[in-house]
C-alpha cells in the first residue's frame, strides 16, 4: 500500500514537467526528473515531517520538499500523505494554491 497519493491537479503538474522537460532536453532527461520526483514522494510518504512546514502559503499547513527546482508541496496530516501540487519554484507558489481552495 502507498503512504503517500498524488492529488488530480499534482497529477497534472507531473504530466505539464514531463512535457516541458522533453520538448526541452529529451525524455529520457523528463524520465529520470520524473523518477527522482517520485522517489522523493515515497521518502515523504515514509517520513512524512522531513519537508520544510510552510503555514504562509495556504489558509492551512502544508510542508515542501524541494527537488531540483521543483516543489513537491504536501500534507503531512493525511493518510496517506497527500502530494498537494508539483510546482516549479519560479512560479507564484502562494497564488496557485490559493486557487485550491
């Protein structure tokens, strides 16, 4: 059984860096990108706490564990963790996760 499951719009994030990724550097770069993501959801899953907690970026607490330039963006009180988004971190995190609620 999983520990953690990715929301529909996290989901989403994966399939939109994948695509960008290999129109830019090949899919073989957006492969291994993609696994270390996923690599990096699964020790979130197991250690759900050892992401940074962020209380500003929502109306609730979620943590962030960063991977090459991505945020993988969670919430730790869930069971399974629940992976929130995928963000890049060049992007205004703090307005698309306001568009969650």
């Amino acid at each position: 059984m999983s520990r953690y499951q990715v929301t529909p719009a996290a989901d989403a994030d994966l399939e939109e860096i994948w695509q960008r990724i290999s129109s830019e550097a090949g899919p073989m770069t957006a492969d291994s990108v993609e696994q270390e993501l996923h690599v990096a959801m699964v020790r979130v899953g197991e250690f759900p706490h050892m992401g940074r907690l962020r209380e500003d970026l929502a109306d609730e607490p979620l943590r962030v564990v960063v991977v090459h330039r991505f945020l993988i963006i969670y919430r730790a009180e869930n069971t399974p963790v629940e992976i929130v988004r995928v963000l890049h971190g060049a992007r205004d995190v703090e307005a698309v996760l306001r568009g969650m609620s």
